[in-house]
C-alpha cells in the first residue's frame, strides 16, 4: 500500500533518506527492557503538495504501542532532573508575549507538569492530560480532577470548554494529523487559542539529519507546511517563532472554511543532507581510526548518539571507554542500540581519557562548560556542528 501524506493525503514524494535498519528505541533504556530494542527501516520524504517532510514507512501501530508503552526515557523532565527548562522558558516567552490575560487552558500532553505550575502561578485556570506515570506524580500539585491520566480525545472534555489548549512536543508524534486538529477544536472555544511547539525541520536541514530522524517522529514541521495544515483545519495563524530547535505557533480556531493558497513547494536537497552527515560521519570515523585515541567518551546519551553506536564496528566499538550524560535519571540506564551502561559524568574526573564527543547539537556550549567544569582539558572535546 502506498503511503498517503499525512497532512493532505496526496501520494507523490520526495524522498530524502533511506536508511535499512535503525533502533526503534534510542537514547537510554532500563536493563529490563533493553531486549526490545529492535531494529526497523525508517524512511523520510516530502510530500510534493504540502511540503511535509515525513515518515513514508510507518510502523505498525502494535509495534508503535510498545514503543510508547515502555518506561522510556524520551522526554527529560525539568522538574525531576532540571533538565529541557530552557527549551520550556522559551516557549513561555512566546506564549506571555501574546499577552493573554487569565484564562482556562488545557495542555495536552502536560507531561511532568512543568508549564502548567507556571501558568497557574499566573492566574490561569490549567488543566493537564497525559497518560505517563510522571503526570500521575504531579496530580497532587493540583486541585482536584485538574489533571486526568488519559490519552486526550474529544470527548475527554466538554464540548467548547478551553480558551486556549497546548500541545507541545505532540504533533510529530501524531499520525492521523487532521483527526487530532478536529478533536482539539472540539474542546476549544470559538476564537480560542491553540499553541504549538514541534522540532524546526528547518534547523534539522541546517545541521543535516544525522541523529535527527527517528521513528517516534512522523512529521517533520516547517512553518510553511504547518501553516498548510492548520489553514486547512480551519485555525489562522496569529503569530509564529522560528526557534532553535523549535518553532512555536499561536493560531486562532476560526469557525469558517479558510482560504488555503497553493503554497510553492521548495524541494529538500537531500544531498546537502546526506553530506553534511557525510562530513559528520567521516569525522566521527577519523577519530576512531586515529592511533593516539583508544580511550573515547561519548557525552550525551541521546538520538545521535545511538545513531553513532549503530555506525561503529566492534573494534572502534572497543575504544568507547564511557558514555555519560549530565541528565542524572540516565545513569545506569542502558545506551539504546549497544551495551553501555551511562555513566555519572562524576565517573570520568582523573580518567584517562584521549577525546570526548559532544552527542548533541542544541545543548554543546552548556556540556562544554560542565566538562571543564570537571577537569577535563578542552583539546580532548570534540564536537559535530
Ligand atoms: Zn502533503
């Protein structure tokens, strides 16, 4: 069966990346789920109508289940661990400058609570819905049924009841996109607020891809191609931030059929992607290769950093000494696609250690200083941007 966009539903693609076989978990994993980790195609294309850049070899949903299913660790928690506050504050700023007085909000997918207890000590009215065991722990923050343990769905709140309703980090995840749009309106009031933040494709074709495409992620949003969607589900944009890694949008739920202009479709260079991960991957290889470097860290056990393990063949494999993370809720968690037990970063003061990767692209000036921070002498780090 040919795959249909999942936006406009149009079945003609560009195809950027092809890649056989990639781990359906990546980052850290819990010992006892580690015998999960299998390995599926993942492909990534344009749709030539819309521009979506997407997911053209979806999973099966059963497979997919699981994914979500497993106590993962995908998403880091500001509140447990003090990690992922600064992408949240920037949102928060693009939301307080719409300068929206109090208001009845709902965040779906609330997560750990984070934004909502902000929002709260404004004034608003919030209410949060998601189904992972972190929300079940913040319940208690809140008073009664402010918070529900569910998937949300339409009829998971009355008809109309928001002013405005939040989704952050939730759309690339979600595969029938127009459905969702629907069931959010649902519950939104006329002229009400939606609030989105997703990964910014365009940032992602800036650095290349390498580490950036994986299976939880179905859709991969530029402004234009959201714009497209949302025209088409009757929200108009109010206002947008083009942020990195992230893009924000306010839209506004009209209650009318909108008008949405053919949109001129820039084609990704899929060359230009596959070269610039070229470049990163030949780097990375120089590094194994190189005689002086048998004692290697990798720091941040992230999506590139699987990526990076599953690159590798056992010899160069042998020179990965450590892999850390400065997110301490990793530690003694299992590196997705290898063996490694991540390591405190407390685990490499006074160790001999030739070179250390940087595996993130968004958070490489905060892991610089932490490493110095510990000893560890700037020549021996490394990084991929
Ligand atoms: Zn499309």
């Amino acid at each position: 069966m040919s795959h249909k966009c999942l936006s406009c539903s149009d079945k003609k693609f560009h195809d950027i990346l092809n890649v056989k076989k990639f781990p359906i978990y990546w980052g850290v994993l819990d010992k006892k789920f580690i015998n999960r980790v299998k390995y599926h195609p993942l492909k990534i294309s344009q749709c030539i109508s819309c521009g979506l850049v997407q997911q053209t070899k979806l999973l099966k949903k059963k497979v997919m289940d699981q994914i979500y299913e497993t106590e993962n660790y995908l998403c880091p928690s500001p509140v447990k661990s003090g990690m992922g506050k600064r992408e949240i504050l920037k949102f928060y700023d693009f939301f307080k400058k719409q300068n929206l007085s109090r208001k009845k909000i709902l965040e779906i997918a609330c997560y750990d609570c984070y934004l909502l207890k902000i929002l709260q000590n404004q004034e608003h009215d919030v209410y949060g819905c998601d189904p992972s065991l972190d929300t079940v722990q913040q319940k208690k923050n809140f008073s009664k049924n402010k918070i529900k343990n569910v998937f949300y769905k339409s009829g998971s709140y009355p008809k109309k009841n928001f002013d405005i309703i939040i989704f952050r980090n939730l759309l690339e995840h979600v595969e029938d996109l127009n459905s969702f749009l629907k069931s959010v309106k649902y519950s939104l009031k006329d002229n009400g607020s939606i609030f989105i933040d997703v990964p910014n494709m365009n940032e992602i074709y800036k650095i290349g891809g390498l580490g950036l495409f994986f299976h939880q992620h179905l859709s991969y949003f530029t402004y234009k191609s959201l714009k497209h969607l949302l025209i088409n589900n009757g929200f108009e944009i109010k206002d947008y931030h083009e942020g990195k890694p992230n893009l924000f949008i306010h839209a506004i739920n009209k209650n009318k059929v909108l008008e949405n202009k053919k949109i001129n479709i820039k084609l990704v260079n899929r060359d230009l992607i596959s070269n610039k991960s070229t470049n990163k991957i030949n780097k990375i290889y120089s590094i194994f290769k190189n005689k002086n470097n048998s004692n290697i860290v990798l720091f941040g056990a992230s999506a590139l950093c699987t990526t990076i393990v599953t690159l590798l063949n056992n010899k160069q494999l042998s020179k990965i000494k450590y892999i850390s993370d400065n997110d301490k809720f990793k530690s003694g968690k299992i590196l997705c696609g290898s063996n490694y037990v991540v390591q405190n970063p407390k685990k490499l003061i006074n160790k001999k250690i030739d070179k250390i990767i940087i595996c993130s692209y968004f958070f490489v000036e905060e892991i610089i200083k932490s490493l110095i921070k510990l000893g560890i002498p700037k020549n021996k780090i490394v990084t991929l941007d």
